[in-house]
C-alpha cells in the first residue's frame, strides 16, 4: 500500500502548462544561445552570463520534473515558473506589439 499522494487533475494541468511554457523559454534561451555562438556575440567576456542564464533554465526544468516525480506538484509548478512567468510576460509582449503596432518614432 502507498502512502504517497496522488496528484489531483488541476495539480497535473498546472504543472504540464507550466512545463510546456518553460521548455518553451528554453529553447529560445538555447536558440539566442546557439545563434550568438555562431555570429560572435557570445563571446569569452560573456560566457560566463550565458552560463548562469542556462544552469538557471535547466535547473528549473530538472527541478520541476523532479518535483512532479515526488508527487509534490505545488513545489514543481512553482520552480517551473522561475522561467515560465517571464516566457509568458515575454510572449505576450510580442503580441501586443504586432496587434498595436506601435509608432517608434
């Protein structure tokens, strides 16, 4: 007999939207990432910012899974959303800027 708790169908969904929205960042912090590498700008006076960028992207997506894994959604959704949030700040941005279409000058 198992003691664990077993995750509720919203602690499931939390934690699979925020995941999907984090690997998302991630695979535009790696895309920059990989970009900057090929033109020059990532550079050895910058490498060490990319870096922390990327242990803190991968450190949050190994978290939550590691997390969700120990039946402890909460905590996982909150770790995902370390990169999640501001993926999503980030997205929405983007959007308002094509539906507005602002003026820059």
């Amino acid at each position: 007999m198992s003691t664990e708790p077993v995750p509720g169908a919203r602690g499931r969904l939390w934690f699979r939207g925020m995941f999907l929205c984090s690997a998302l960042t991630a695979l535009v912090v790696l895309a920059f990432f990989v970009i900057g590498l090929a033109d020059g700008s990532v550079s050895s006076f910058n490498l060490a910012v990319w870096l922390a960028l990327l242990s803190v992207v991968v450190l949050s997506l190994w978290a939550g899974l590691a997390l969700h894994a120990r039946a402890r959604d909460g905590l996982a959704v909150a770790a995902l959303a370390i990169t999640a949030v501001p993926g999503i700040l980030a997205a929405l941005f983007v959007l308002l800027l094509l539906v507005t279409q602002p003026r820059w000058n």
